[in-house]
C-alpha cells in the first residue's frame, strides 16, 4: 500500500500521504549497489534500521535529475546503478536546507 510510504533517509519526513506527486524507490536487490545507498544516506542495518522490500524506501527527491526518467505511465523511475545524491543539510535541530536539490 503506497499511502504507507515513508523516506529512510535521515532528516526527510517525505510520505507519500502528504506527498502523493513524489515517488518512493525500494532499496536496489543488488547487493553492491544496495550497499552504495546505505552509505549514502548514512544509515545502518541494524535494530533500529532493516531493509525490507516492498516498505523500505528513498524518496525521489534525493536523485538528480540524471539518475531518473519518466516512464511512459508518467511515473519518475530510476535508471540502472542510481545512488541517491542529494541530502538536507542541518541549519540546527529545528530547520534544514536542501544540498543540491532541484526541482525536477
């Protein structure tokens, strides 16, 4: 159920509830690229944080724009190999600023 969609990444309170228009992407099955995600978005697996497909995800907004394409359904997709790229930065515990974000 895509209305339970929630960001993994730290600092995004993205969900598709609030944001319908963005996509959610499940973590890669390959196992290498996979791995290139969770460093990216400073995470581990852990107690705390587990990868499980069909409800673990990253929002769009943390591609740019060379990693995704639209498909012929109007959906944003990701190309082969994506990484997400693109992370708030913290101003202070109460506000943040996008680095390198884009509206796509």
């Amino acid at each position: 159920d895509t209305r339970h969609c929630y960001c993994s990444v730290p600092q995004c309170s993205n969900n598709k509830k609030h944001f319908p228009y963005l996509s959610f992407h499940d973590f890669p099955a390959d196992a290498q690229i996979r791995a290139r995600w969770v460093t990216a978005i400073r995470r581990d697996e852990g107690p705390n944080f587990k990868i499980l497909r069909g409800s673990t995800y990253v929002c769009t907004q943390h591609f740019s724009s060379k990693e995704t394409y639209v498909s012929a359904s109007g959906r944003k997709k990701l190309k082969k190999g994506a990484v997400p790229s693109k992370f708030p930065i913290l101003q202070d515990t109460t506000s943040c600023r996008w680095f390198h974000f884009l509206k796509n």
